[in-house]
C-alpha cells in the first residue's frame, strides 16, 4: 500500500490542478460576459479569481464544495432541512434497511438453491434474468404501486435499493456454500455429520470470503438505489433530491457537495465492510 | 409423462385466463388456480430433477417462467387488481403493440444514441488509458487504487452535472455512460495486461520481439477474457446510466424520460412496455457481447470446458 501512496497522490494532486485549470476554463466566458456588461475591465489575476469564486459556476473549484460542505454539515444544525447531515441520514437509512432486507433475501436464496435441486434449474436462470431489467428504471413504478397502497417515505427506496442488492449477495453465496471440495465433504459424512452440521460447519464458514465480496458490491448498489428512488418521487429529503433541487435551480455547488457527500458515504460503508471482512477472516485464522 | 404434464399445465392456465377474463371468480376458480399452480409446480420439480440432456436445462426455467407469466395474468384477471399496482400480461402485450412507434422512438434516442455512443467512447478511452498504464508503472500504481475506489462510488449521481454541461440531448447522457463504463474497463485492461505471465513474455524478449509486438502477439490476447469481463459489466451499466440520466431532464422523448412522465400518470401498462423493451435491449446487447466473447477467445479453458 505504502508503495503506492507516491502515485496515488501524485495522480490525485494532477487531477485538482487540471479540475483548477477546467473551473478557470469552463467559468471564464461566464465571468468575462458579467463584467463586460459591467462595463469593468479586469486583469488577468481579477478574471482568474473570479472564476475560482463565482456564485453558480459551471464547474465549482475544489475549494468551493469543500466550502459548501463545511458550511452544510458543521455550521447548521443537524435537524435543519438545509443540512447535508440530515439529507445522507434520510439516504443512508433507505440504504442500510435495503442492505438488511437484500442480504436476507440474498443469503435465503442461496441457501434453498443449494439445496434444492429443483430450484437451482428452474430458478437460478431467473435470478440472473432478473438482472436484465434494469432495475433502477424499475424505481418509478416501485413507487407508484408502493404509494397507491399507502405506502410512502423510506420503505418504498429500501425495496429498490434491496432487488440491487440481493443478486451479488445470492451469486457469490451459492459459489461459496459450493466452495467445499468433494474431500472436505467426505470427510463431514466419515464424521456422521448431520445435514445442519454440514451446512454450520462447513459450508456456511466456507462462504464467508464470497460472502463479503458480494456484500461489498451490494453495499454500493445499495446507495445507488436509495439514491436514484428519491429522484422519481419528487422526494422532500435525501441526497438523491438534493442533487434534483441543485440541478432544477442551477445551484451547482449544491450538487457537488451532495455527489461528495454520497461519495464519502459509500466509500466509508464500503471500507467498513472490508474492515469487517479483515476482522471475520483473522478470528476465522485465516491470513490473508 | 412430462409432455402428458406439460400439456395439462397448459390446458388449465389457457382454461382459466379464459375463466378469469369471463369474470368467474368464484370458490371453484381459485381452487383450479390452486391445482394448475400444483401441476405446473409438479412439472418444473420434474424437469429439475431429469438428466441433463440439453433440452431439458432449458426446459425447466422456461416453464417456470412461463408458469409465473400465466398465474401473474390469471391472479392479476381474477382479482381485479388495480392497474395502478401492477398491470395483467395480456394489457402489457396490447400496448407494446399499439405504441410501437413511441416505443421505438423512445429506444432509438436512448440506446441507440446515447448508450452505444457512451460505451463506444466510455470503453475505447478506459482501454486506451490502460494500454498507457501499462507502459507506464508510475501512472499505473496510482490509476489502480483509484479506479477500485470509483467501483464504490454512486458514479450515475454526475448526470444531473452532464445535463447542465452537454444540454438536455443525448449527448449528457452519452457523458454519463462514458463516466460510468470507463473505470470498470481501465481496471480489467490493466490487470489483463499484466495476466501474461514471466516466463512468456522473457520468450518474447528472447526473441527481441518489439513492445508493439508483444503487446499485439502477447499482452492483448492474453488480457482478451479480461476486456470481456469489462465490456460485459458495462452493458447493462451503460443501460441503467441512460435510463437513470434522462430523469434529470431530457427532451420529451427518450426511455427514462417515458417511464417517470407516464409513472406520474398512472399509465403503468406503457410504463411496463418501455421497461420489457429496456430488458430485451439489455439482455440482448449483453448477449452479443457474450457472443463475441465465445468467438474472440475460443481458446480460453472456460469457454472450451
């Protein structure tokens, strides 16, 4: 890791002086037409700071957002309807009860289609045919036929954000409850195991690296989910109905801090997952 | 016996769509809805458990999804349930075939405009990335941890900044999918860059072999399963990106833009139409990837298996 934290953060200090270089590009003709009609005719170091500090630039410099964010986390209170903190809240809470609600389902599916024979044939293709609809077009109508029947606020984007999140749960569970060789489970049976012994000490340990590489992948779409449902809903909260606000009223440094806040909110529930990953795996005596 | 079974299955359900859209709804309806929901159960559990022989693998989830189309139609009939919640088969099947110009305008504007155009691009700029990369080990140990840091990112969250830079076209959302295909594609280039192994590229030092040649005779055939691997993620991730991209605005066409308008009117027959056309699309554009795949690396062990 430490070997590549040289050109980690060379690429990323590259990449906030080209976004510094693209705000002075992308702003410029805006500020240069203001001032012009002004009648005000500034030098380049003027131009250059203006473009940096526009109001509602086409591209907000780094330091904008991060601004922007300071202001709508740290100096408002958190009940505030202004507040990021509030809006990630209403978003991540649809997100992690659609995560508990994916997983379970996920994990259950696996489980019988192991199983069961049957089921594996005739439903492991519909699993996977599942995923061809794109789910998020799907969102609109979860909400719609979720509201013609009373129901309304963080149930309706869990569900969405629930059907992303159950695919790499189911898949990478059934590979890794098939993850026992033929010789482990010979030897289970020369034991007399039971079929609950078999499953609680084998195959369900053996699952667990598949098991979270799925969970990973889950969490993230889980987010995404919560997010895209609060766009056809015309929701109240949300970071998904920040980004909406920001865009309809053109506030666009509202809409990057809101895409940076849901950035750091995935990464963190990611990387929280992984940690877990690391912890399970050490006090399974596994070293990876 | 299975073809005896299959043919009841189908009797019945055929027997009781016509029932249901008579408008029998009564104890003796719903106890034959119980019993053909058991055949059909009986003949999937039959298919499962016969010796895989080709036919029958493929037997079994088409009857299972065949079955669950007939008791959607039979349920959605009989119980009258509102269209609002969830529209019968038959009323989905009408539409497609009364709005099929809409349909197809609404298909040309946003797959075969802005998604082939954003995964061409998203695809083609990924790889070329990952082809400097690899030259490069510098670029390389830095690009990847990020690339891996974008997988958990909610990437289709920049539309609303695309439509406000490219205009309310199809060229932001084509922005979109570019954004979201091009990470996915640099991360699994650069790996399968890096697939072949010692021995064989000392081979073709050996041999005094040129870079260009050992990228084009070595490197790229062995990273092709890789290049797949990503062009087969990004079909139904450039789909979603599109779709999702048209909620943030878009002209009064277009897929995503059909779905939220004609959600807001309750008109979820042509709702469903537009998402069967968007699974179709999707499944099928997946599908010839895959295809290409079978072609392009016929000698890979999992495609020989």
């Amino acid at each position: 890791m430490s070997r590549n934290l040289l050109p980690v953060l060379t690429i990323c200090a590259g990449l906030i002086l080209l976004w510094y270089g693209g705000a002075i590009w992308m702003n410029w003709q805006v500020v240069a037409d203001t001032q012009a009609r002004a009648g005000a005719t500034p030098g380049l170091m003027d131009m250059v700071r203006l473009t940096l500090n526009h109001a509602r630039p086409l591209l907000p410099a780094p330091h904008q957002i991060l601004d922007e964010l300071w202001r709508s986390t740290a100096t408002l209170p958190v009940t505030s309807r202004r507040s990021l903190v509030h809006h990630a809240w209403v978003t991540l809470s649809a997100a992690l009860v659609g995560f508990g609600m994916g997983t379970a389902v996920g994990v259950l599916l696996a489980v019988a289609v192991v199983h069961i024979r049957a089921l594996e044939r005739s439903l492991m293709p519909w699993i996977v045919a599942s995923q061809a609809v794109p789910v998020l077009a799907l969102a609109p109508i979860v909400i719609v036929a979720l509201g013609a029947m009373g129901l309304e606020g963080l149930l309706p984007k869990a569900i969405i954000a629930a059907y992303l999140c159950f695919f790499p749960i189911a898949i990478g569970m059934v590979k890794g409850l098939r993850a026992p060789d033929a010789m482990a489970r010979d030897l289970m049976r020369t034991w007399s195991a039971t079929p609950a012994q078999m499953f609680w000490k084998l195959r369900l340990p053996a699952s667990l690296p598949f098991l979270f590489a799925g969970l990973k992948v889950a969490m993230a779409a889980a987010v995404v989910g919560a997010i895209v449902a609060e766009l056809p809903a015309g929701a109240q909260a949300g970071l998904g109905a920040r980004l909406l606000a920001g865009s309809y009223f053109g506030q666009t440094i509202q809409i990057w801090a809101a895409l940076v806040a849901a950035a750091i909110l995935s990464a963190t529930l990611v990387g929280a997952l992984g940690a877990a990953e690391r912890a399970v795996a050490r006090r399974m005596g596994m070293r990876a | 016996m299975t073809a005896l079974l299959a043919l009841a299955v189908i009797a019945s359900f055929g027997a009781l769509t016509v029932a249901a859209h008579a408008g029998a709804a009564g104890a003796l309806f719903w106890t034959s809805v119980i019993a053909a929901t058991g055949l059909a159960a009986w003949l999937v559990q039959r298919l499962g458990d016969a010796p895989e022989r080709g036919l029958p693998s493929l037997g079994a989830p088409l009857v299972f999804g065949a079955a669950l189309l007939a008791l959607w139609e039979v349920l959605v009939v009989g119980l009258s349930v509102p269209m609002v919640l969830l529209p019968a088969p038959s009323a989905i099947a009408l539409r497609m075939a009364s709005a099929g110009p809409l349909l197809w305008q609404d298909f040309t504007q946003t797959f075969l405009k802005a998604v082939l155009a954003g995964y061409a691009i998203g695809c083609g700029a990924g790889f070329m990335l990952a082809l400097v990369a690899d030259r490069v080990p510098f670029l390389r140990r830095g690009l990847l941890p990020l690339g891996h840091l974008v997988a958990a990112l909610p990437v289709v969250g920049i539309a609303p900044i695309m439509v406000m830079w490219f205009g309310f076209d199809w060229p932001s959302k084509a922005a979109v999918v570019v954004a979201m295909t091009f990470f996915p594609m640099l991360v699994n280039t650069v790996a399968g860059l890096a697939a072949a192994g010692a021995l064989e590229r000392d081979l073709m030092r050996s041999y005094a072999a040129s870079p260009g040649q050992t990228l084009w005779l070595l490197k790229l055939p062995a990273a092709l399963p890789f290049i797949f691997t990503a062009l087969k993620v990004n079909a139904p991730l450039a789909l979603i990106g599109a779709i999702v991209a048209e909620f943030f605005g878009s002209p009064t066409y277009g897929m995503g833009f059909r779905i939220t308008t004609e959600a807001a009117k309750l008109a979820l027959d042509l709702v469903w139409a537009e998402i069967i056309v968007a699974a179709v699309a999707g499944s099928a554009f997946y599908g010839l990837v895959a295809l290409a795949e079978r072609a392009a690396t016929f000698w890979h062990p999992s495609v020989r298996s």
